[in-house]
C-alpha cells in the first residue's frame, strides 16, 4: 500500500551540522567534511515531529548522523519505535563502486559495509548504495557496480537490511542503464526513483520504466522562485508512476525558499491523492 515519506535533506535546514564523506587521494583514506547548519531538533526527535505530520516512515541521509555508537543507535531505533514510524532506508550518499583504482573501490566496500552495520543498528530496513560515477554508457563499469551490490546485498541479507540503489549520479542516470544494473545485480538489490534526476527528453517515460521496479519515488517537484511546486508538472510524473503499478513509499523532497515544513506540506497535499486512490 502506498504511503507517505519524507527524507531527512528536505530538512536539511532545521537539523544540524551536515557531515559529508569525501574520498582523500593523497592519503587514501576517507574523510569527513563538515558544513554548519541550524538544529531546530535534533535526529531523535524527528521521528515523533514527523509523525504529527502525516508521514509513516523516514529516509534519513548518512551525513545526519550525529554520531554511530552502538548507544546512540538504539536511542534512534527506539524514537522510530516510540513514534510509530518506519525507518525505511538508511541513504549513503558516499561511494563510488565504479572507482578503477583498487584501492579506492575496496575502501568503499569496506567503508559501504561499516554503514550497512550502522543500518543493521539502528532498525532500518534498506540501505541506499550509490551505483558509481562512470558514465552511463560505460558497460564495463554497470558489470562492475552490480557485482559490487550484489555482494554488498549479500553481506547485507543477515543483518535484516535490503541494499537498493537510486538513478542518483552518472552511471544510473538514465533509465536504460539502472535496468541493465538491476538485471545483472539480480533480485536482491532494490532502487529508487527520484523524479529530479532523469534529464532527457524521455524523462516521463524513465520514471514509468523503473518506478515499478522501486521501493520508494523521491517525489522532487519543481519550483517557482517563492517555493511553490508546479503542480501540471508534478501531476504527470505521479500519473506515470501510478500507472507503473508502483504501491511503496512516496518520499517527499523540499529544497525551497522559506520554512522546509511549510514546503513540505505545500507537496504533500498535491501527493496526497495518490495516496488515496
């Protein structure tokens, strides 16, 4: 049955410091760079905020996590618990299982691993794995991606978490490449869709073609300069997703001007109604 989400970026705003993990060449190592950010609450809280506002489940980005001892995990899986909510998907918007040099890719497995723990931890049901940045063209670099996630979804399997990927970065930005993906992943790699991300002309199409493969659509209007979804717009990637036969989670996503909730409500009474049908 479909149902509302929401993604911790479209608070991006109200929630505190953002840590990015970024790959260091000259070290080989990974590092974390902070950017400063308000905290109107905090990670804990959010679940029970979000429940008072109509969603059922969160996709919370690596960079907001405030820490990830085995304590602070169980306190978050429990705010989950507490509010009702589902902690759907764990996003990791750090990796690059395309990477040619070797020492790159295994510390990204390496490091890919280490969050599926985390994920294991603190109750979530999914993990969202990066593809690669090589070009969608690239064949070599799709076989290469989709044997990374098919062991990472292995690995993944007893800790009780999904490993799925997104048309997030080049190697899945079109629909044509991230189906020969999850073909040669296999079954047990789930997806994404997220409106924003397919580019070409045959955008609407894209979004039918791989929604009834995904879990969740990160539903990503687009904005006028006050904020204001264009609705005509939104309409016809939502009938296109409805038609797919999709029935998961509709992920709602805010990157406007002005307070986030508000920009959020603004799009969840245009999604709304697909929800109900």
């Amino acid at each position: 049955m479909a149902y509302l989400s929401v993604s911790t970026w479209s608070l991006h705003r109200h929630i505190g410091p953002l840590r990015w993990t970024v790959w260091n060449r000259e070290t080989a190592t990974h590092d974390v760079r902070i950017e400063d950010q308000p905290e109107h609450f905090t990670l804990l809280e959010l679940p029970a905020l979000a429940a008072k506002q109509g969603y059922r489940a969160i996709e919370v980005g690596h960079f907001h996590f405030p820490a990830t001892d085995s304590e602070y995990l169980a306190k978050l899986g429990q705010a989950f618990a507490d509010a009702g909510v589902s902690f759907d998907t764990l996003l990791l918007d750090y990796g690059d299982l395309t990477d040619t040099d070797s020492d790159r890719h295994a510390a990204d497995v390496a490091y890919i691993r280490r969050w599926i723990d985390i994920a294991s931890q603190a109750g979530a049901k999914q993990i969202r794995v990066v593809a690669g940045e090589a070009p969608p063209t690239d064949e070599e670099a799709i076989r290469q991606s989709a044997a990374a996630l098919a062991g990472l979804a292995e690995y993944a399997a007893p800790l009780n978490v999904r490993v799925i990927t997104e048309n997030f970065k080049p190697l899945t930005s079109t629909a044509e490449s991230a189906l020969k993906l999850l073909q040669l992943a296999g079954p047990e790699v789930g997806f994404i869709t997220d409106f924003g991300n397919y580019k070409s002309a045959r955008k609407v199409d894209e979004i039918g073609e791989t929604a009834s493969f995904s879990v969740s659509v990160h539903v990503k209007p687009e904005y006028d300069v006050d904020g204001i979804p264009q609705q005509a717009t939104l309409d016809h990637y939502l009938q296109q997703t409805q038609k797919s036969g999709f029935d998961g989670a509709y992920v709602l996503i805010y990157d406007g001007p002005g307070d986030m909730w508000e920009g959020l409500a603004r799009v969840q009474a245009l999604v709304q109604p697909y929800i109900a049908h």
